[in-house]
C-alpha cells in the first residue's frame, strides 16, 4: 500500500450505522441497567441528591443552572409504581448511564470493526469507579453524558457520510445537552468542532436545519421560567420574574463564588491537575488504565487526525482544563466536588481501551492459534470481570441508608411543633426529603437558613445578609 492509499485510509471515518449488532447494543444496556438496579440505594442520599428528589417530586426548579431537562424527567420517573420515590428517580440516572455504555459501545463498534473490542469500551465504561457511582444515585451527570456521547455518534456519522439530513439530530441533541448541563456539554463543542472542521462549509450552508431544532432541545428553559412564576414548593430562588431573573439564575451568577476562590494559586490547580490524573488511573485498574494509554497512542495510527483530536480534547477538557476553569482551593469538599466532573474523560478513555484490546488481538492472532472471536472475547470479559470486581464494593449501595438515618436521627430529636433551619446540601436534602415527601415529623416546620429552596422561605433568596438575620432573629 503507497504512502497516498494510507493517508487516504486514515482519514476515512467509518460510517455509524446499525447493522446486525443492535442485539449487542440491547444487551449492553441490559447487563449494565441489571448491575445499577441491584447495586442502587433505595433510599435519598447525600450531596445534591435530595434536592434533585423534592424538585422532581414536587415539579419544581433545582440549584443553577435549573437542569430542566433532567428534572421533567425526573417528574416522570416519580410516577413509576415501584419501590420509594428515591428508588425511582435514581433509575433516571441508571437508565441514562446504561444509554450512554451503548453509545459508547455504537462508536466502539463503527470506529474498530469488531465486537469484543467495543464490548470492552461499553462495559468496561459502565463498570468503572465514578461512572458507577454517579449511575446509582439522582444526579444530572449521566444524563450529561448519554448528550455527550449521542452527540458525538452523530458528529462521527455525519462526519463520514456529509448527510444534511443528521443535521437536525444534532441540533436538537446539543438543544437538549444544554437543557441538562450546558457548562459541561459545552466543554465538548471544540473537539467536536475539530472533528467536523472537513464539513465547515456544508454545515454553513445547511444552518438553518440545526439551528430550529437547537432552539426546540432548549424549550425546557422555558418550561423552568414559566413552571417558577407558579411558585412551586421547592424553587431554589423563587420566581423568575423577568428575563434579568432567568439569565441570572442560568449564567449561575448567585454560585460564581462556589466556582472561584480568592485563596486559590497556581498550586492549587497543580495538585488537582495531579489529583484528577491519579483518579483518572484507578478507575479501570492499573490494567485498564494502561491499556487506555496505549490507545491513545494507536489511535494516531488507526483513526483519522480529526477523530483523534476530538477524543484529546474530550479528555482533556472533561477534567484538566476544568482546572483551569474553577479556581478551587485543593480541600477536601472541592476535590470531591471536582471529582465527579470528568465522566466524558473516562469514557474516551474506555473508547481508548476498546482500541489496545483490538491491537492486542490482533497482536496474538500471530502467536496463538484461536479465532479472532475467541481472543478478543477473552480480553473483552478479563477486563470486564477485572474492573466489575474491583469497583463493586465500593458501589454497592443498596443496603445504605446512612443519609435517611442522620435525617431521621435530628427530626427525631425534636420538640412538637419544633422549627428547623437548615444549611447546607447534606441537610437541606436528605431532611427536606424524609420530611416533606415521607411525612415524617409533619408537626415540624423546616426552613432554610438562606432562603432557599422551599416555598416557605421567610425572605427573598437574594436579600442582603442584614435582611436575613432581621427576618430570623
């Protein structure tokens, strides 16, 4: 083959389509989705968790920027007639974590060729340590990244095949995307612009099909303005009454603080860079982990420049350059805090070791004499099994029921007809949650000591610090 055909074979990007593995794709979600039910919590827990319950319960508005998507859909997984409300909204995160292993499993499959090795990206994604975790409880991250991971499958086919007609489907993903968590899908628009750069001027001239569709993914936004002016009893600021209110509330202007730290240095984004690598190593073992690092040098190899480069920048900018972003002092709640931001890092990073276990194949297909099937199946299922056994006891929450008991712990600790003032997320959710979708302690009256969240705030959430301690005191 000439220096020209091997050019020209590099950048070809292999077309998406379904073919005969849309059983495997099923399987994909039902093993994974299998895994998650058993291993999920059944009761509210810690961090942002309760207060993305009561706003699904309740039909009403989350911190900034509001997720609105995540919580319509919330709202219905409420309805489902199955175990406690916590139970059932944390599915929301279990099914959309089993979605995203299939994608990556569909760009596994179209990029390589091959099954096992694709198996090996969308499980062994499924099964590592934070992912999994983030799979189990009610959180808006693996809603985030079944967007991140669609919207690159589509990018990828319509990168191969220049058809005007996924246009739309893009539009409306990226819509969506930003309806559920637009800071972090938005850290991935540059590398999926390096991987559509080839189709620049098609897509200029084909605007106006992304552009509708966009805005439609986007009308959950309006459905949060128009959904906070009724005053629904959990609203984390009360209503938006006009466009000022709404930019606010979504620009996240009120937690810019929570962002950004006068303290932090230079120093303190060195140790994160180091901290998020080191996570980034444990979350496929070691062995996973270095399987990962030699696909990322074979893809230069094997996938076109502008694959590869889009893959770099999604790891980089799910978790390294957010350290450049957020401005965070190197402790302990914003390590744990940035901790579960890079998901779209580890699933490049599982499309990477679906790659090294292709390699591997055909690496011993010159030394061991077993069909091609046979080899990569077994290095499919050794990894698999490997990263499944390893992460399992640290996410086996389905007997835990820690946050429920400290809840119920200080209501039971409480006069009649006591009130209490709440603070922080880890109280403010698990007791708002026990309290006023369980009905525990219904003679107790439960507040938040900053005005927000619940409707019986005692003052506007944006009044000065002197007309907050006026209004308790």
């Amino acid at each position: 083959m000439g220096l020209k055909q091997i050019r020209k074979k590099l950048d070809e990007i292999p077309p998406l389509h379904a073919g005969r593995w849309k059983l495997q794709a099923a399987l994909v979600v039902l093993v994974t989705f299998g895994v998650y039910l058993y291993t999920t919590p059944r009761t509210v827990t810690l961090e942002d968790s309760g207060l993305f319950l009561m706003a699904s319960h309740f039909g009403g508005v989350a911190h900034p920027p509001g997720y609105p998507l995540h919580s319509l859909l919330g709202k219905l997984f409420t309805l489902l007639p199955v175990g406690s409300v916590a139970f059932r909204v944390h599915l929301l995160s279990a099914l959309s974590a089993s979605l995203t292993c299939t994608a990556v499993f569909w760009i596994a499959r179209s990029l390589i060729g091959r099954s096992a090795p694709a198996w090996a990206a969308g499980l062994g994604y499924g099964f590592s340590l934070v992912f999994w975790s983030q799979a189990i409880v009610k959180e808006v991250y693996t809603l985030n990244t079944l967007m991140t991971f669609l919207l690159l499958a589509c990018c990828l086919q319509f990168a191969s095949s220049g058809n005007p007609r996924l246009l739309p489907r893009i539009g409306l993903i990226y819509g969506l995307g930003l309806s559920n968590h637009w800071p972090l899908i938005q850290l991935w628009v540059p590398g999926l612009l390096l991987l559509l750069w080839p189709r620049r001027h098609l897509i200029l001239r084909k605007l106006h099909l992304v552009l509708p569709l966009t805005l439609v993914g986007l009308l959950p936004y309006g459905y949060l303005w128009a959904r906070s002016l009724t005053e629904p009893f959990i609203s984390f600021y009360g209503p938006l009454k006009g466009l000022d209110d709404l930019l606010f509330f979504v620009s996240r202007k009120g937690s810019s603080e929570l962002g950004a730290s006068s303290t932090a240095s230079w120093l303190d984004q060195a140790q994160f860079a180091d901290f998020l690598l080191q996570q980034s190593w444990v979350q496929f073992t070691a062995a996973g982990s270095g399987l990962a690092i030699l696909g990322c040098w074979y893809q230069w190899r094997r996938w076109s420049t502008g694959v590869s480069l889009a893959l770099v920048w999604g790891f980089l900018s799910g978790g390294l350059l957010l350290t450049l972003v957020l401005a965070f002092d190197f402790e302990l709640l914003q390590r744990s805090v940035m901790r579960v931001y890079p998901l779209v890092t580890y699933g490049v990073m599982a499309l990477w070791i679906g790659l090294a276990v292709d390699a591997g194949t055909d690496f011993l297909a010159r030394r061991i004499r077993l069909r091609p099937a046979w080899r990569g199946g077994t290095a499919a299922a050794g990894l698999v099994s490997i990263v499944l056994a390893s992460n399992y006891s640290y996410n086996q929450k389905r007997e835990e029921t820690w946050a429920q008991d400290y809840a119920q712990a200080i209501l039971a600790t409480l006069p009649k007809k006591a009130v209490l003032f709440t603070h922080g997320d880890n109280d403010t959710g698990p007791i708002g949650a026990l309290h006023y979708i369980e009905g525990v302690r219904p003679d107790v009256e439960v507040y938040n000591d900053q005005g927000l969240i619940f409707a019986n705030r005692l003052f506007p959430a944006r009044s000065s610090r002197r007309q907050k301690d006026q209004a308790i005191g």
